[in-house]
C-alpha cells in the first residue's frame, strides 16, 4: 500500500499536466482500459506472495486513481454549473 502511494505521489502531477492538456473525454476511455486490463492480470494471478502479484496490486491502485481524477476532471472543467453541483453532491 505504501508503495502505491509513493509511485502515485510522482505520477498525479504528470497525470494532471496531461489532463490539462488533452481533452479527459478522450482519455477516461483508456484510464477505464488501463483499470480492466490490471483486472485482468489480477485474476490471472496464481500466487498471491509473488513479485509479480504486488506489482499488478500497485498498477490496479494506479489505475483507479487515474480513473478518478480523470472523471474529476470532466466534473470540474466541461459540466454546466448546475449539473456539477448536483452530481458533486450525490
């Protein structure tokens, strides 16, 4: 879990440079891609002790916090005022 946060901790700011730059309705698709292929190799895990098992654990924390902010982006840049508010309430 500490690991997570530390590669997460260097990777968010280049991820919300990017944001700024390229449309997010482009991007969510891949973030969403990105989240089902770590999935995926989760479920495809034999040993749950191995290397291999803690990377794809990192890698699917990754790729749900790329979801999440590119999600927020959307929120936050291309919604009506109104409808930003409600859903940021729900």
């Amino acid at each position: 879990m500490i690991i997570s946060v530390v590669i997460s901790s260097f990777i968010l700011p280049f991820v919300g440079m990017f944001l700024d730059t390229y449309p997010a309705i482009k991007i969510v698709p891949l973030a969403f891609l990105f989240r089902c292929f770590t999935t995926y190799a989760f479920y495809l895990l034999n040993d749950p002790s191995s290397v291999w098992a803690y990377v794809v654990c990192v890698l699917m924390i990754v790729a749900t916090i790329l979801e999440s902010n590119t999600v927020d982006s959307i929120f936050s840049k291309n919604l009506v005022k109104e409808t930003r508010g409600m859903l940021c309430g729900l």
